[in-house]
C-alpha cells in the first residue's frame, strides 16, 4: 500500500528529506491503514518530510484527511513538510475545504 523512501537527492530542501510515498489508490477504505503505514514510517530523524501523492490516481476525501493527519504528526515532532505531486482535483478539493494552505507544495 504506502511506502516510505530515502529521500531524493533533488529535494526542494536542498537537503536530504525522508519521502512518504502515497499509493495509487487512497480512499476510505485504505485510509486508516495508509496512515498508520506512513506515520510508522516517520521515525526519529530531523530532516524534512515531503510526502510524495504522485502516485494518486484514484481517491476521495480521505486522501485529504491521510496528508493532513500525516502533517500534523510531522510538526509535532518538530519537522517541516511539504507535498510533492498532489494531483489537481485533490488540490481543487483541498481549496474547496479551506486547507489547501496547511498543504504547501513542494
């Protein structure tokens, strides 16, 4: 379902970040295991995370609750993050529901 990766070396950074890779697929029905797979992934380290939603082809609202659950847990733990490839309807419903800006590209 959802990986975690070692960061690309062409992070908007311009350092080394730890990248969450979303699935293709992120609807209610894999959203609680989609979460728990990205934030156990997040570990102790300080760099950056970018969470990577290229992947994305198909998804409802939960992949919006999935990024926003995953930033939170991020900035708890005193890290910035950014999103990588989110595609343009998750964008358009993410301004929709007024979150768009807790979201920030990268």
């Amino acid at each position: 379902m959802a990986e975690t990766a070692a960061a690309a070396p062409h992070s908007t950074f311009g350092e080394i970040a730890q990248v969450l890779v979303l699935p293709g697929e992120l609807t209610h029905a894999q959203a609680q295991t989609c979460l728990r797979m990205l934030t156990q992934g997040l570990g102790r380290g300080q760099e950056p995370v970018v969470a990577d939603a290229s992947a994305l082809v198909r998804f409802d609202s939960s992949a919006l609750a999935v990024l926003l659950a995953c930033r939170r847990e991020v900035l708890s733990l005193g890290r910035s993050f950014v999103v990588r490839g989110l595609h343009p309807r998750l964008s358009g419903l993410a301004a929709l529901y007024g979150v768009a800006a807790l979201l920030p590209a990268g």
